[in-house]
C-alpha cells in the first residue's frame, strides 16, 4: 500500500480530515479509505467538484504526477469555505471541465478526450438528484476494473436510495461506505462502486 503524506494537504481539501480544518481533527478511516483504492495501477483520476483543486495538489504532492488527472467543477475559482488554503491549484489538472457536471455537455466534452477512468470521485454539490444521476451514468466513464466514489451523501436513508441508481451490472460491487462515527461529519456517507 501507497504510504501517503496527508499532512501538506490538509489545508488544501477536506478529503483527509474530520470537521473543519482548522479543529486538528483527522479521519483516518477517510485516508484508509482513498489508500485502498490509489495505486500502481491507477492511471486516470476524475475528480467532480475539485474546489480550489486540493485534491490534485494531493497528488502531486506524494508523486504522482504521472496519473493523468481530469477536473471539473462549476465555479473552480471560488473559495470555500471549508478550504483554509484558498489558492487555486486547478492547473494540475491534465484536463479540466468548466461547467456543470450532470449534464450531456460534460460527456460530450469527456468523449472529445477518449477518456475512461481508473478511479473517479464525485464530490460536487451534495445533493440527491445530481449523485443519482451520475450514479445511474457512471458507466459511460469508468474502466472495466475501476472504482466510482460518490462523496458526501447526506444521511444512510439517502445512501441506501441511491444505491438503487447504480447501474445494474454493477450492483454485486456497490456497497455504502459510513464514515460518520469516525470522522464525526453528518454526511461522511459515500456509495463506492469497486469493479477490482
């Protein structure tokens, strides 16, 4: 397993740490699970709300710069609120899609690549009809033996809803991911798809 500096990144992203960055808190069972699935295999990342980009600084940061890295987010200028570092580090991206997300554009826009990912994480908006609808997609981007995670889903009856919009096929490697006990968040619920 991929021995990984979270320290340099916890200003940058709140995908490592528990509450607000600035409480000293730290989800270790978060860190567990984005180490289980970032590896030597991994060759494309599609990241889904990147924010000021913490994310792909992450990456770079623990050498792996080699991955070819796919944005996109909304409005990735902004700050937010939950992000003590408010530089903008979407230049690491390879690619990087300006819009929204959920929509034909964004597939259109990802075909134009001939992109399929490795590992994908959707930690857009939050919101049940946008997690659903790229759950119900999610196929038209992931690899045969890639991993879909959707982030920040807002309580376990949520969860267990969209987990009706997984695709069929990938059903038997769904399951629901609740991290709320560890890292003492409302919403540290994620549906992981691993097709591995």
């Amino acid at each position: 397993m991929n021995q990984f500096n979270y320290e340099s990144s916890l200003n940058n992203t709140d995908k490592f740490s528990g509450g607000f960055l600035n409480d000293g808190s730290y989800g270790h069972n978060y860190q567990l699970l984005y180490k289980n699935f970032i590896n030597d295999k991994v060759k494309s990342i599609l990241e889904i709300g990147t924010a000021n980009g913490g994310f792909g600084k992450f990456l770079h940061d623990n050498g792996l710069q080699s991955i070819k890295l796919v944005g996109a987010d909304i409005s990735p200028n902004d700050k937010h609120y939950h992000v003590s570092d408010h530089t903008n580090y979407n230049y690491l991206y390879n690619y990087f899609f300006t819009g929204n997300a959920f929509s034909e554009d964004f597939f259109t826009w990802n075909q134009s690549l001939n992109m399929k990912y490795d590992f994908i994480v959707e930690d857009a908006d939050h919101v049940y009809e946008t997690q659903s609808y790229m759950l119900k997609n999610c196929f038209r981007l992931l690899n045969p033996n890639g991993v879909y995670i959707c982030e920040d889903v807002n309580n376990y009856i949520i969860a267990k809803q969209l987990m009706r919009s997984v695709p069929d096929e990938y059903k038997p490697y769904a399951y629901i991911w609740d991290g709320t006990d560890s890292i003492h968040r409302k919403d540290d619920i994620c549906i992981v798809i691993d097709l591995r």
